[in-house]
C-alpha cells in the first residue's frame, strides 16, 4: 500500500519539477523581455492576456460566453482615466477605482444574463455591453468620440514615477502576475471546481444542491472585475480611454485570442493574445484590414484547432509527458 | 393642430411610419435567424453581413451591369441564399456535434472576414441606390405624407413575412422542417434528406437577411457596417421574443421597431438603446421571451 503510494509520488514529482521549470523560464523572459522588445508594446500584451485570462475564467472554467466584455475592460479605462485626470487620485488608487467599477458593472449585467443560458447568455451580454457603449457615447464624463486624453501615469504609492517607460513595465508585469495568482487561486479552490461542475454538467450541479445561479453570477463579477483591473492599467499605459475599449469587436477580440491561446487552460490567453497584438501590430502600417485576418484565424480555429495552441499543446504526447492536462471538453 | 400626448400628429405618425420600418427590417432578420436557429442550432452572427451582402449585390448590379431593382429583388436572395448553401455545406456543418456556441464564433469569424473584405473594397462611407421609378414619390394621406417607396416596404415585408410562415406551417415542405426541428433522426428514418434540409434551411435564411437587404438599399446608405450595426439589435429582439415561434419573431420584430420609433417622439436620447431596456424587463418578468418555449 505504502510502496504503491510511493511510485505515484514519484510519478507525479516529474510534471511538478517540469512545470516549474516552465514557470521559472516564462517569468525570467518576462523580466527580461523589456531589453529587447519595446516596453508599450509588451505592456499591450499583458494588459490583453489579463483582459483574456479574466474573460477565459468565465469561458473556460464556468462555460460561460460573454460577448460583453469589452463593456468591463473598457468601463474601467474610462473610470480610471476620470479618476486619475479629473480626482487627481494615484495610480493605484485610480486602477481601484477601475476595479470596482468594472464589478459592479459586471454584476448588474450578470444579474440579467444568467437568467438565461448558452447562446442567450451571449447575446444577452452583447446587447448589454452595446448598451453601455450608446451610454459612454453619450456621457458626458467619455467625451463622446475624442474620449479621454492624455491621462497622467503618476506616481506609484508616491515615490516610483510611472512616466518611466520601463517601471511601468515591472509595474504592469507585477499587476499581471497578480491577476494570473489570483486566477489560479480561485481555479483551484473548492469555489473553482464547484464553477467546473457547472461547466461540465449544470443540472447535476443544481441537483447536488448548489445555488447554480449565485456561483454564476459571482464568477461574472469576478472576471468582470480582473477584467477591469486590465483595462485601468491599459488606461494608464496608453494613456488615454476611448470608444474603441467598449466597442463589440473588441469584446469578440478577447474570445478569439482566449480561442487561439486555448480555452480553459490558464496561460493559454497569454499566448492568444501575443500572437493577436502581434499581428495587429504588424498589420497597423498596411493598408490591409486587421478584420479580415482575425475574421479567417476566428473561423479556422473552430474549424481546425479548437484546443487552441496551449491546448493542443498539453495534449501532445510531450505536453501529456510533461503532466500537464486539459480536460475542458470540446 | 391636432396632437396626440402634446406631440403634433405628423411627428407622431411620422415616427411611427419610421418604426414601422425599422420593425420590417428587424421581423425580417430575427424571422431568418428563428428558421436558422430552429432547425440547425445555430446562431447566425452572419446574418447582418448576408443583410449587407444582399445590400452590395444590389448596388453592384445597378452600377456595374445596370440591372435594376427589380430583378435584383430575386437575383440578390438567390446569390446570397447560394453563397449561404455553400458555406453550410463545406464548413458550417462540421460543426453540429458541437457545442452551439461553437456555430456563434465561426458565423463570427465569418462576418468579420465579410465585413472587413467589403470595407476593404469599397471604404466605410456609404453608397446611395435610387428608389426605383415605379416607387418613387409619395402619396399624401390627409394626414400625413407617405414615401411610396417605404409603404413599399411595409407591405411588402409584411407580405414575406406571413409567406414564410405559411410555407412552414402549411406545406409539406414546412412539415419536415418542423418534423426534423422536434426530432432529426427519426425523420431522415423515414427517409428525409435532413442534411439536404439543413443545406436549405441556411440558405433560405441567409436568401431573407439579403432580401431583407435589397429593401433596405433605397432607404439607408449601402455601408459595409450596415450589418454589424442592426445584427445586435436583432439579437435583443431575439431575445424578446424567444426563438420558439416564427410567428413570435415576426411580431415582436414589428412591436420593438414601433416602440423604438415611438420613442424618438418622447424621449429622443433613450432611442437608440430602447429594445435593450424592454430586453432587460422582458428577462425579469418572463425570461424565455415573450414568445419562448424553452427556459
């Protein structure tokens, strides 16, 4: 019995030490990145693997699909960037702002969405979040088309000056790092597997006694808020907050790049959204429309690859070596 | 002058003209995606770029091979219908087994890829289509001026509508539609093409959003952003109505444009997110739709 216990230790000692490697390797490339990339534009991939990251806890772990989520990324660039410009509030405090507003957003539109489930739910969020575009289209606090510019960085709990490029970027990094913990924490407690219970089979769910909807509704406003902590700090980067931010292709933006990175898995987004800024980047001084590409990457990811390239990965023989698993069903 | 609520008739009716046509356009697309949705569990993000589509293809004809409205009125539906056809049949169709919401992303992808060729090609900015002779002009009521083009429209949306819901609960064509919506496979046991009807279901609903289109060419702007703008719409109205019933969807298409209309008289600044509001009330009260089967 002791012995039989032992083997499996071992078994599973291997992928642990693997993974950890993993982890060491990405964090290391991470810090190191700034030298050899230009800082805004990692600071855009990052801010977007949060924004995915969040929206892949909802999709991913809760099956649920919102086709809203530009409505929290989006908010909370708005309400940090007023927080910061118009309070005079700091960074940190202006993010919070961002936050918090993001969730409450998350759980009034939540409220009516999870009334209903599947494809419903998705479109119920796309009208809700449209909803909340015509809102800051017309708000006075938006500026309606200009949006709001030149937002100031700050200075972080007072001392570190964010106008420099590459602290912002630790701060950014250390901001994600956070988001990705706090993802992981909540995946991985009783609250996470109770939501993959939903995922995977609802009405058992509710049959062994779970109130479905509150855990739905808290998952919601969860990823609604770590959505809106991506989208403050996006504000902050970039410094400005427009229309672009809430609009529903950006909200379909963030599904394909948790499409591409791998639905369920939790780095996935990040290399989703790698590949997506890249690509926009890339495609940003051609004439050449980005719709179309994303449009033909969206169809041949449902078509060809639905595990998405950290899915696909984790479920190679290497990847099944290394222990890693993707049990999100397709 | 009369006024009816302290608004002057003519804003009134006016307005109300204008719901009404709006109401056309809405009953007309949620119709097609009700059809599409019954029978092949999809949700056809596409359908706003099909209504494009059906748009463009009506301005191509008229400018490049001088072909005017009217044959174009059959012509665009069947190329649009044709295109949908194809598209169901080499790829739409992998996807049955599937999660549904997997036939969302790809209809997604594959308005995005429609919409972005077209702006690609044309520009953003809008074309303008003639109203066609026999219809242009207008008729004084009485009480208010009245476009030929657009009572046109009314009456014959209207009349496309109440037709295809006649083929689907008439004909026997419209029987193994809804024999195969309840249970497909005892219906192709009986020896029914199910995934021929598919191929027609998508492109039936595809040839009505360019119908749809065409009517819409004269009155606003051929725009390659013409679908992406209403398609959300319709998904609040969808979501009204319930997908259960293609009479349901074709009455609350009519009621949500009215009320939409109805409120540029009384509250211009709410116009444009009205159908969301209702949406939002509709799921508190009754949140399978007005008109839902399912919960």
């Amino acid at each position: 019995m002791t012995l039989t216990l032992e083997l499996e230790k071992q078994k599973e000692r291997t992928p642990v030490v693997a993974q950890t490697i993993f982890l060491g390797i990405g964090l290391a490339l991470l810090l190191l990145a700034p030298l050899f990339f230009y800082p805004v534009f990692l600071m855009k991939i990052l801010c977007f693997a949060l924004f995915a990251c969040a929206f892949n806890l909802l999709l991913g772990y809760t099956g649920l699909l919102s086709f809203g989520h530009a409505a929290f990324f989006g908010g909370a660039a708005y309400f940090t960037a007023h927080a910061v410009k118009e309070w005079g509030v700091p960074p940190e405090l202006g993010i919070l702002v961002g936050v918090v507003g993001a969730a409450l957003l998350g759980a009034v539109i939540g409220f009516f969405a999870i009334r209903r489930q599947g494809i419903y739910f998705a479109m119920i969020t796309l009208a809700l979040a449209q909803m909340f575009y015509f809102f800051c289209l017309q708000a006075e606090f938006t500026h309606g088309e200009d949006g709001i510019q030149s937002v100031p960085r700050g200075h972080l709990f007072g001392f570190i000056d964010l106008s420099q490029s590459t602290s912002m970027y630790y701060f950014v990094l250390a901001v994600f790092v956070i988001g990705i913990g706090i993802i992981w924490r909540i995946i991985n407690s009783p609250f996470g597997m109770i939501l993959k219970s939903i995922r995977e089979n609802e009405t058992r769910a509710i049959s062994l006694g779970y109130s479905v909807r509150n855990y739905k509704l808290a998952a919601f406003v969860m990823s609604a808020a770590l959505t809106g902590l991506a989208g403050g700090v996006k504000a902050l980067v970039f410094q400005f907050a427009t229309l672009t931010d809430v609009g529903w292709q950006m909200s379909g933006e963030v599904i394909l790049m948790t499409l591409l990175g791998g639905i369920g898995t939790l780095i996935g987004p990040l290399f989703g959204a790698g590949l997506v800024v890249t690509l926009q980047n890339y495609l940003a001084t051609s004439e050449f429309p980005v719709t179309i590409i994303t449009g033909l990457v969206f169809m041949a990811c449902v078509l060809l690859f639905r595990r998405g390239i950290v899915g696909e990965f984790y479920n190679s023989r290497l990847g099944r070596r290394l222990g890693f698993e993707h049990r999100h069903k397709h | 002058m009369t006024t009816i609520f302290g608004i002057p008739l003519q804003a009134f009716l006016g307005q109300l003209l204008i719901g009404l046509i709006n109401g056309s356009f809405y009953a007309l697309l949620s119709l097609g995606l009700a059809i599409i949705f019954g029978l092949l569990r999809v949700i056809n993000f596409a359908h706003g770029a099909q209504y494009m589509l059906g748009a463009f293809v009506a301005w191509l004809l008229l400018s490049h091979f001088g072909i005017g409205y009217w044959p174009t009125l059959i012509l665009a539906p069947l190329l649009v219908g044709f295109l949908g056809a194809v598209i169901e049949r080499t790829m739409l169709r992998r996807l049955y087994s599937l999660d549904p919401l997997y036939g969302l992303l790809f209809t997604f992808g594959l308005a995005l890829t429609v919409e972005g060729t077209f702006r690609y090609l044309y520009g953003s900015s809008g074309q303008p289509y003639a109203t066609p002779a026999l219809l242009a002009g207008g008729t004084n009521l009485g009480f208010m001026f009245l476009p030929i083009y657009r009572g046109w429209v009314i009456a014959f949306s209207l009349a496309v509508c109440l037709g295809t819901w006649l083929v689907i609960e008439k004909t026997k064509l419209g029987s193994y539609l809804r024999a195969a919506t309840e249970n497909p496979v005892l219906v192709q046991s009986f020896g029914i093409n199910v995934p021929f009807l598919l191929t027609l279901t998508y492109g039936l609903g595809a040839a009505l959003a360019a119908l749809a289109g065409v009517l819409a060419a004269p009155i606003y702007q051929v725009s390659p952003l013409m679908g992406s703008n209403i398609i959300i719409i319709v998904f609040a109205v969808v979501v009204v109505g319930g997908m259960g019933s293609i009479m349901g969807a074709i009455i609350t298409g009519y009621m949500l444009g009215v009320a939409e209309g109805l409120t540029k008289v009384f509250y211009p600044e709410a116009s444009n997110i009205v159908i969301f509001v209702i949406m939002a009330f509709v799921l508190l009260i009754r949140p399978a739709g007005l008109f839902g089967r399912d919960a």
